[in-house]
C-alpha cells in the first residue's frame, strides 16, 4: 500500500467508523468523572458505524487495517449487545471498569492517532487533505497504474522526462519559467504514486491537458483515425492559448507548432504507460480505468503527424 494511499483510507475509515464523534463523548465524560453522562448518544452512532463497518470491511483498502485492529471483535454482535447494556446514563468511573467500553473507546482513538501520525510523517507538510485541492497548490499527485511491484529502470527515466518535459513547455507558454519543478512524493510498488510540485498555473494547465484527453479516451474508446485525433487537438484548451500567443506576436508559428506537437506527443507517452493523475483515477471507475490504459498501452493516442 502507498503511502498516500495509506494515509488516505485510514482518513476514510475514521469517517466511516465516525471514530470522533464517539471518541469526543467518551472524553467529554472523563473530564468530570464523577459526574453522570448520558452515554445513549453513542448508541446511535455506534450503529452507525457498524453499518459502514459492514460495508467496508471486505474492502481490501481497509481490510488489512481493520484486521490489525482487531475490529471483528468490536462489531461482533454479542459485544455490540452488551455495550447497548453499558452505555447509560452513569459516571465515567463505572465506564473505566467495562473492559467492552474500554475496548471500544481504545479502538476508535487508535484509529484517530495513527490517522494524525500517517498524515504527519508519510504524507507531510506539502500535501494538503484532498487531492483536488493539491493543484491549488502547484501539486499534481500521478499514479502509475501497474500491477508489478516497480518498473524497469528506462520506464522511470521515461516517466519523468516526459514529465519535465512538458512541465518545462507549458512554463514557456504560461510565462512561468521561473519555476522549477521538483518531486515532493515518490512511492514504490505497484500503482506507484509520485506528486510534482511546479508553478501553479502549469500545475492547473498540466492536470486539464489530461483531463481533456482522458475524457476524449472514456467518450470515444477507440479514435486512432485522423479525424478524431485532430478533433481533440483541437479542442485542448491549451492549444487555444497557443494559437491567442501567435496571433498576438509573443511567440512564432515555428515556436507554437514546437510546444503543440511536444504537448501532444509527451501526453501521448505518458498515457501510454499508464500514468493519469490520481485524481482521475479516484473519480473514474478504477476498473475501467485499467481496461482502457491495457487497450491503448503502446498505442499512440495522439497521431504525430498532425502538427
């Protein structure tokens, strides 16, 4: 599992589980001890979240995690039962001697703390909560949609020319050549994630070059004729910007056509070994996703001869 991954899931299992709101009741209680508290309210919220227990705990981004923290014993149903017996309206004293609230208090903050710790360690202070926030930022989170645990050395170096490549184009384009762009994420293993920091106005050009395109790829399955793929060319907000720059003088024709075809081809490459931003592949359909890159793998999306 990625790192971001991780960090991700277990954002989504505390969500899932609502392990704050029963969490913040039994630590509302503690502060006075010994005076009562109505622990009903966590019954709602404790079925809940075995509801969404059930629905994720087969999941094979969750499953692992759960089973570490021993969860089946949590939402068995005869610990469920007894905890319905438990939580009353009582003092925090008598709560402290059930082991069964004990457990589920434990269970529930264990999750939270090592969610904080993943996020402070794996994921750091460059990444923000939500991935579609990133690009705010001048982020651009890829994943490389591999089965393998990593890829020949030459795929890597091919990646992340491509990558500079066209991050070092659309700077030229969009006047931000100030800006170096720099790895701020690299995972290893399969579906490998790495996270490039650049300007953030190429950061957003960079992300919509492939969003046009992967849309294009969902909506036509199979386009290696000529006019399909001169109907995308065309229809890249990019290659607008490029024509507005010629038609007002700040760059050539030659120079327009150099940043078109290299924006095309390099995008091309990418795809073409299954790199998509992670984004992407979060909101698609994960399994799809995978069909259309094996189908298109080694294919030139876009035709080199139209320049």
């Amino acid at each position: 599992m990625q790192k971001i991954d991780f960090v991700k899931n277990l954002e989504i299992i505390v969500d899932k589980l609502k392990s704050i709101e029963i969490t913040n009741h039994f630590e509302t209680s503690f502060i006075s001890p010994t005076k009562e508290y109505n622990y009903n309210y966590i019954i709602p919220i404790l079925f809940a979240s075995k509801s969404n227990y059930d629905q994720i705990k087969n999941d094979g981004r969750f499953s692992n995690i759960l089973n570490v923290l021993n969860s089946e014993n949590i939402y068995s149903e005869h610990n469920l039962s007894s905890l319905t017996t438990i939580l009353i309206a009582t003092y925090a004293n008598n709560i402290l001697q059930k082991s069964n609230s004990i457990s589920l208090y434990n269970f529930h903050k264990s999750l939270i703390t090592t969610k904080n710790l993943a996020k402070d360690i794996l994921q750091g202070a460059t990444l923000t909560d939500e991935i579609d926030n990133e690009i705010d930022n001048g982020v651009i989170i890829f994943q490389i949609l591999i089965e393998s645990e990593g890829l020949q050395t030459e795929q890597y170096i091919k990646i992340f020319t491509s990558i500079n490549e066209l991050i070092e184009t659309l700077n030229k384009i969009l006047e931000e050549t100030e800006e170096k762009s720099e790895i701020i994420l690299l995972d290893s293993g399969s579906d490998a994630n790495f996270g490039i920091k650049t300007g953030i106005e190429t950061a957003k050009s960079l992300f919509l070059i492939f969003k046009e395109i992967w849309d294009f790829v969902v909506s036509h399955k199979h386009y290696k004729n000529k006019q399909n793929n001169q109907t995308l060319i065309e229809s890249l907000t990019i290659r607008t910007l490029i024509q507005e720059k010629i038609n007002d003088g700040i760059i050539s024709k030659e120079e327009g056509l150099e940043y078109t075809h290299k924006i095309k081809t390099r995008t091309d490459d990418l795809i073409g070994m299954k790199v998509l931003p992670k984004q992407i592949v979060i909101e698609s359909n994960n399994i799809e996703n995978r069909k259309l890159l094996n189908e298109f793998e080694g294919i030139k999306l876009l035709s080199a001869d139209n320049k």
